[in-house]
C-alpha cells in the first residue's frame, strides 16, 4: 500500500468476519476516502462486546495487499483486532475507524453485547475517531447499499471534524429500500432487555444444554427520541456513546447513603 | 438448598472461575445476607466484557448443594452465567446479584473489559439491584479479608433499598492492611486507557505471535473525585455505572452536525 502525507489512513473492522457481506460494502464504500487497512477475523465475533484475548497469544496473517489496501485476519476479538492494528499494524494512527456494517441493529441495549460498537469503543480510548453502522437484519440476503449513502454523509462529517475524547457512534440503518428511509436522526440509546432468553434441549446423550435466543422488549416504547422508535419509524439513528459508564446523575444520591 | 419466603435470594458470580479466592472470600462473607445461588466458569473469564455464547450452547452442571446454596459451573462467560441462573436455574429473581472478588482493579476504562463488572450490568438489564467488587491486586497471595467489612457494607445498604434501574455498583477495594484504608468514597470512573500494549514474539516455528499486555495511563491524575485517585489515596472507591452508553452531553452539538 502506497501512503502519501496527504492521504487519510482509515482502519476498517467487523465483528461478522472478513466473509461478511457488510464489511465488503463497508470497504468499498469507504475507499474514496483514503488508504484502508482492514482487520476482522475469517469467522464470526458476534456478541463478543469488549472482551480481550487475555490468555492465548494472538496471531495475524496479512491475506491481500494492493495500492490502496491491506488485509489481515486476526486470531482475536473486535478489541483485540483495533488494538494490534493501532498498535502494530498501521504506519500511523488512523484518521478514522469505521465497524462494520453489522448484520443486525445494535440499537438500546444491544451496544453493550456488540463486539462491532466493541470495536469504536477501543477507538475512543484511543481518542481516534471512530463510527459503528449496523443494518436492521439478519437476513442472508439483505441489501447492504441501502446504508452507502449514509455511511458517506457520517464519514465525510467525520473526516471534516473529529469527534471529541471519549465519544463515539452508534449508527442504525433500517432494513428498507432506499426510498422509504426517512433521513438521518440524532438520538439517544433506548432503554431495554430480552426475554424469555433459552431454548432447552437434550443432546443424543440425553443431556441438557441451552442456546441463548430471546425477544428484545423496548422499556419505553412510547419515548421518540430513541435509536429504537427511529428504526421502527423509517429513521436511520445516530447515538452519541460514551466510554465513561459512570450514572453522573445518581453521585449525589449515593453519596448519602455510604 | 431451603429456600423460605423470608429468605433473601442472593446470585454470586465473578469472571475468575469458581476455584479463585475472591470468589471463595465472597461466598463466606454473603452467606450471613441469605440463600445463595453461585455460577461461574471453572476455568477464568477474564476480560470477556459482556461477551454471550452465541454460536454455541450452553452446559451448565450443579456441583454442590447444601441447606444454604446451590453452586453451578457453566460454560460460557460471567454474562451467559447471570442469564441461566435468573431464566432458568432459580427459584425466583434474586434479590440481589454479587460479582466479584475480581483479581485485580476494576477502576477507570477496565469497566468497559471487565467479565465481573458485566455481571453487575447484565443484573442491571434485568432490574435487579446488582453490584461488583474488585480488590487492586493480581497477586497469587493477595489477602482479600480487608474486603469483607465493605461487602458486609455495601450488600447491608443495597438489600435495605434496591439502585434505581439501569444502575449498578463498581467497588474497588485497595490492596491494603485494613488499618490502612481510609473508608469508602462516592466518585466517578476516571478516564483512562493503556499503552504499549502487546509484545511481540516468536515461535519455535519462527511465526510471530503476540501477547497483549500494556500499561494503564490515567488521563486525569490531577482530579481528585476519580475512583483512580480514591484507590492510590487508600479509599474504596464507589462508582454507579449505567448501562446507558449514550453521552448525553453531545447530543445537541451532534444535531447541528448532521
């Protein structure tokens, strides 16, 4: 890959895998911004929030490399692939990190499991900027170019103007056809949780195991300035998330009780 | 395990497997609070964040049971653990969910990593009052009794009044003679993040592989209501963590953006 002062180095990850549809669209929409170097796994990290590979050691294979590209598989997770790249791989620190695009909302609760918001999370601590887009389905056959024009609007602003410390994007796409996405809202992350979440089965042996499923419920169905009631009203949402987890409004009230 | 209906319901778990000290401290130190119910993984979780198991099932075996609590290895990670025991494995929900003793600080940006702390927020999710505890040592003999007189603390206040919902508790306790610790502070969580953070290596093959490793940095030495600072001052630090990840405090700037 050939890197000019003047080019923008963006770093490109997932945590679908490098076979992922979404991360092919996601590659070739971002490549009229800059250099890419790119970093998944060759199989899936669903659901693998922030974790760490803490007690195995970590191996990276470069699998192609062009004029304007570089891809490596990554033995670890979404965190670990941003950590390496940023820290090992890269000729500098990216101008950018972009995640995805999710097979899946990551919308209310779901950014606390997503190993693709995992991924911009680790770009905040790094203080590099950095961006998650997820597409509303699950679906194997589901059409990616829907999100093209958005995650050009949310880079080009990105790319323009850095986002402060600590704060990344949260960037939900509902599964519709181009024409009936409404526009781009700024929101913030519904409150919500699963239920009704394993399915218990036998195995041939007769013994008991659980797969993890479950229905999302919405805790505040009725509030309109959620990623959730955008998703559900044609909207694609933008949520502001934070690395400081710290409840600021519930200090005062804790501290008259120790 | 006599579970009556003035029993309170205690779920134990930690993300240090069940054969760490921490988690052996916590039971004897909660037994005195009610029935417990105990899960964890016999091998560590550490750093697993809020992974789920989601590409395989879940085992899940009881290996002891006694007139006061019922202890479960699972196979998956602390949250997986959280979800079995209160969809599946329990009488009623718990009254209250303890995670811990971690192996080492929980403080600053680890929250993000943390496997104990994700328990705490996936009880959180559910609504029920959760709280993690972490003592600031990795040491193979690190002492945690000085722990047991802020879990009697803590866990006495948390069963007289529940947190508000989406609001758990991160304890950080300094590895200190108990004479040393100067008492427990409301603060919050400090930003921070690692540096340097892999070593590069080589296989008897010659490939290179990697060990994540680093060394933490805090960003704001200077202040002084960080549980940072309350830990290298000789307090145990309080800190209420949400799981809501938006930063609220950008939205309106963010609006003008897009």
């Amino acid at each position: 890959m050939k890197l000019e002062a003047t080019d923008k180095l963006i770093l490109i990850t997932n945590d679908d895998g490098l076979y992922a549809a979404g991360l092919r669209t996601l590659i070739n929409t971002m490549k009229e911004f800059g250099k890419l170097v790119v970093i998944s796994a060759t199989e899936s990290r669903s659901g693998m929030s922030q974790a760490l590979t803490v007690k195995q050691p970590l191996r990276v294979k470069l699998l192609e490399e062009d004029d304007n590209k570089r891809v490596y598989a990554c033995s670890g997770t979404p965190t670990d692939g941003v950590k390496l790249a940023v820290n090992q791989l890269m000729e500098r620190r990216p101008d950018l990190i972009v995640s995805g695009i999710n097979h899946g909302s990551n919308a209310s609760a779901s950014v606390l499991y997503s190993g693709t918001m995992a991924a911009a999370l680790e770009g905040c601590l790094y203080k590099i900027t950095s961006v998650g887009f997820s597409l509303n389905s699950y679906s194997a056959t589901a059409d990616f170019s829907v999100c093209e024009e958005y995650i050009r609007k949310v880079c080009k602003q990105l790319l323009r103007e850095a986002l402060p410390d600590g704060i990344c994007l949260n960037v939900n796409i509902p599964a519709l056809p181009a024409s009936e996405i409404k526009g781009m809202v700024v929101v913030r992350q519904a409150m919500g949780s699963w239920k009704e979440e394993f399915e218990k089965r036998k195995d041939p042996a007769g013994k008991t195991y659980y797969w993890l499923t479950g229905n999302f419920i919405n805790h505040e169905p009725g509030s309109t300035d959620t990623d959730e009631w955008a998703i559900k009203n044609g909207y694609v949402s933008v949520v502001p998330v934070g690395t400081d987890m710290t409840a600021h409004s519930f200090i005062s009230t804790l501290k008259t009780k120790f």
